[in-house]
C-alpha cells in the first residue's frame, strides 16, 4: 500500500511533463511548429552573422543592368555566345548555366560549337510541376561537359531549406559543375548524395564575387577573374527567377545563388546537420516529465524564472550550434518547457485551492453531520445580522434540539446516536430552499437555522417542514416520553437587527423559546416575536 501511495505520488509529479510532452508531439506530428522554426532559423542565421563566400566560386547575373543594356529577356544565343568567347580566354574555368536552353534556335549550332571550343560548359534541366522533363535541345546537350538538375522545393516561407542531389538519376547543378571543375582543379570530397543536404546559407549573396553580364561580355571585367573558377550564369533580375534566402527576403535574389551557395557549402564542408529524429523523440520522453520532477517543489516565481532562463540559454545554444553548422529546433523545446512549467504552475493551483477548501471545511463544518459547525454559524449571523440592519429586514433564528437524544444515545449507543444526528441534519437541510438560509450545527444534539429576510409567519412554515422531515425519517426511540419516533423541539425568535441589539440577545431569545417548546411538552415549536420583547 505504502509503495502504491508512492508511485501515486511520483506519477502526479510526473504527469504535467508528461502530458506537454504528448501535446508537443501532437503539435510536430500536425505542423504547428514549422512556421515558428522557420522564423528561428532565419532569426538565427542573421544573428549568427556572416561566412566568407569560397573565392573558386563566381557568379555572372542577368541583373536589370544588363537587361537596360541588351533590352528584351530572353535573349538570343548570340548573347551567350559572347559571354563564352570572352570566358574561354580565361581558361580553364567551368561554365555553369542556370538557364533551360528546351527551345530550339536558328543560333544553337553557332552556341553548341561555342560550347565545345570551351570545353566545359554545364547545363540546367528540370521537371516542370506535372513531372514532365524540361531539358535543353539536344545539339545543345551534346555540346555540354555535362548536365544537371535545378530541381527544388521552397518551404511554406518561400525559403528553400535542402536541396535533393539525385533526382531520377540525374545530379544537382552544383554537384556536375563540382564534378565537371574536378577535371582540372583538385576538389574536396562529396557529400552524401542519397539524402538530402540541408544547406548553408553564408549571408547576403552580394558579398559573393559577382559580375554583371553586361560588363562581361563588354570587356569591362577582367578576363583573368574568372581563370580556375567555377562561372555560374544566371537571372537575379527581379521576377523572373525568384529565390528567398534568411539574408536576401526583402528584396529576394536570383535562383542561381541557390546553385553557388551549395558548390560553396561543399568547398567548405559546411552543410548543416539536423539533429537526429531519434534521439529528438526521446529527448521529448525524458526532458517535459523530467523538468516537471524537477520544478515541482519550488515556489511559481523560482519556476518561471528558471523556465525563462533556461529558454534563453537554449536559443544562445542552438545560435552557437549553428556555427558549427547544426540547426537544432528552438519552437518546440521552448514550447515544452514552457507547457510543462505553466501546467506544474497550474496543478500547483489546483492543489492549492483543494487545500484551502480542505482547510475551509475542516473550519467551517462539522465533521459527523456535514453540514456547517458553530463557528461558520457565528460568522454567518454577524453577516446576516448587519446586512438585515441596514435593510431594515426581518431576520429568524430557529434553534432546534433532538427531544431526548441523551435517552436515545444510552438506549441504543453512540454509533447509532452519531446516525441519528446526521439523519436529522440531512433532514433540516432538505427543510430549507433558499441559498441564503443556513442549517448550522449549534452543539451535542442542538442546531441551528439562520432564515435572512424572514418575518415570523415565513419562520413558522420552515419549522413545520422541519418537524415534518424528522417524522419522515421514522427513526425509532422506544426511551422517547412524546412518540414512538425521533422528535425535535424548536424555539424561534423574530426581529429586525438594530445597531442597539447585541446577536447575542436574538439567540438567548431563540433559546428561551426553545426552553419554552420543551417545557410545554416537547415535539412541538414556540416563537418569541419582537413585539413579546417590547421591541418595535
């Protein structure tokens, strides 16, 4: 019994870290977290601060530079033509085109010997949303070193988070130029390609080397910048080809840099790692029922000041786990601590409520009847006492004694003498309707009704019921001088409160009526009005 008492009680401290832990998961199962880690993620990537960009990689934009300067978007073969030619007096260096040649065009032969004069030029194919293949035309393709894919998926923020390196067989953009820059430059070994790799966005793209495709092909930029780099070509002009990153959202930037920001985490060994799914799950086992254990004793400031702190100390850890390149989730712990904290909080309070209502009874009622003891009955008439005077209000008191209960306890025993008190009772209860009225237990065998707002007639009717009640329990009392059956005698006194009368006056006068009723033969009530007392 001892060690159930104990389990009871370890559940209880238990069951609020439990019970956050099962909302929690609920919440991850559902997706409520998703948007509050999004904004984290970029929160902390801005607050981490920035990473230098790798120098093998450059960047040639389509920017609104260079659509003033060449008009109309898209734009002939011709254009890239002269961006090659100028390119392959630099070699060696990789070209990567973030651009789907699917269209044919009277210039492909003229591009695809351009094409094959440098020497490793990369291409782009996708999938439209249907599934369907965009690849460039195929003289095109032939021409090229190699293909790769600019498939992705942006995350309910606009934001793309990872990228998949293999689709249908068919590597990432920036895994085939990586590949392709490998057959003149030594390159660090590929990551993983069968899973997908979360990437690493270093900061704002403009902080990478980058170059407008105008000056380029116009000779405005030195040939020798682009000697042993890998030269991706594609749009950042605003609207055509859109990406969102945690540095670049308000105005976003052109989805090449998506391509040079993963050739750049795989240059410096930086994608970011996810903490396992594993060990995140019994992270949320142990962690909401094990800080509920831990909090349950202190006091509900001491609670909510370490909860804060410990959430704090969370978010400066995921920070600093994100310089090392781990993005560990911040809406979720958070969110259990603080669940677990506010429920240990809240049973707290309902504990604490149970106790003072606890305490409350254990003053204010009698234990053997249940019903109110004398000392919620002398607050209670002091209330009523005072609002009945200023309400110039009849107020009654009826004082009721069990016609020889001393007998009945000597007759058949004080077990049966406790029933019989708490029968009575219950039966006095049931006498009256009204919330305000109040059976109280006065002492030994006698009790007491309080009857606010309640001249004399209303008095006597309540009495009545009284007496009716107790006959309707029939309890026997063979030692009874006045019936076969458990009786009562009641003494009622009637008056309205003043300030120059004492409640302790308005009781002696209910008691004499009391005296009375049971020296007139007992089973029966007498009344002391205030006219019998000479007051007005």
């Amino acid at each position: 019994m001892i060690m159930f008492t104990e389990i009871q009680r370890l559940f209880g401290k238990l069951f609020p870290g439990f019970i956050a832990m099962l909302i929690v998961i609920c919440f991850l199962l559902l997706g409520i977290f998703q948007p509050l880690e999004w904004i984290t993620y970029n929160t902390l990537f801005r607050l981490r601060g920035n990473i230098d960009w790798n120098q093998q990689i450059v960047v040639v934009t389509i920017d609104d530079k260079s659509l003033a300067v060449f008009k109309q978007f898209p734009w002939t073969r011709r254009r890239y033509i002269e961006l090659l030619n100028v390119l392959d007096t630099a070699q060696p260096n990789v070209v990567v085109f973030d651009i789907i040649f699917s269209e044919s065009s009277p210039d492909d032969t003229a591009l695809a010997k351009a094409m094959k004069q440098h020497g490793k030029v990369v291409l782009a194919e996708a999938w439209d949303t249907q599934g369907k293949p965009w690849f460039p035309v195929p003289e095109l393709e032939q021409a090229a070193i190699t293909t790769g894919h600019i498939f992705s998926q942006k995350d309910g923020d606009g934001i793309i988070r990872n990228v998949q390196p293999l689709k249908n067989g068919i590597s990432l953009l920036g895994i085939a130029a990586i590949r392709a820059y490998g057959t003149f430059m030594e390159i660090p070994p590929l990551p993983n390609l069968e899973q997908p790799l979360w990437i690493n966005w270093p900061s704002q793209v403009q902080q990478m080397p980058h170059y407008s495709f105008s000056d380029v092909v116009q000779g405005k930029v030195s040939a020798d910048l682009f000697k042993n780099k890998i030269v991706l070509v594609g749009v950042t002009a605003p609207g055509i080809d859109v990406l969102v990153t945690p540095f670049n959202y308000d105005p976003p930037t052109g989805g090449v840099y998506l391509q040079a920001t993963f050739i750049n985490n795989v240059f410096q060994n930086n994608f970011l790692d996810l903490f396992p799914s594993g060990a995140w799950i019994i992270l949320l086992l142990l962690a909401g029922p094990v800080w509920g254990l831990v909090i349950v004793r202190w006091h509900s400031r001491k609670k909510l000041g370490f909860c804060i702190g410990l959430c704090v100390l969370w978010e400066i850890f995921s920070l600093l786990m994100l310089k090392i390149n781990y993005w560990l989730p911040v809406a979720a712990p958070i969110t259990l601590l603080g669940m677990t904290t506010g429920i240990v909080i809240w049973q707290d309070d309902l504990n604490l409520k149970a106790e003072n209502q606890t305490l409350y009874r254990l003053a204010n009622y009698d234990s053997l009847t249940q019903i109110p003891n004398r000392h919620r009955f002398d607050e209670y008439l002091q209330q009523e006492w005072g609002r009945m005077a200023r309400d110039k209000s009849a107020l009654s008191l009826i004082l009721c004694d069990v016609d020889f209960f001393k007998r009945y306890n000597d007759t058949y025993g004080h077990q049966a003498g406790d029933s019989c008190l708490q029968k009575v009772a219950f039966a006095m209860s049931q006498a009256i309707k009204r919330p305000s009225d109040l059976v109280a237990r006065y002492g030994g065998e006698e009790f007491v009704v309080i009857l606010p707002n309640t001249n004399a007639e209303g008095a006597i009717v309540v009495a009545e019921k009284i007496r009716d009640q107790v006959k309707i329990l029939a309890i026997l009392h063979s030692a009874s001088e006045v019936s076969e059956y458990v009786t009562v005698s009641l003494g009622i006194a009637t008056l309205i409160p003043t300030a120059d009368i004492p409640a302790a006056f308005f009781i002696k006068t209910a008691d004499d009526a009391l005296y009375r009723a049971k020296k007139e033969g007992r089973d029966r009530f007498c009344m002391i009005t205030s006219k019998e007392l000479g007051i007005n």
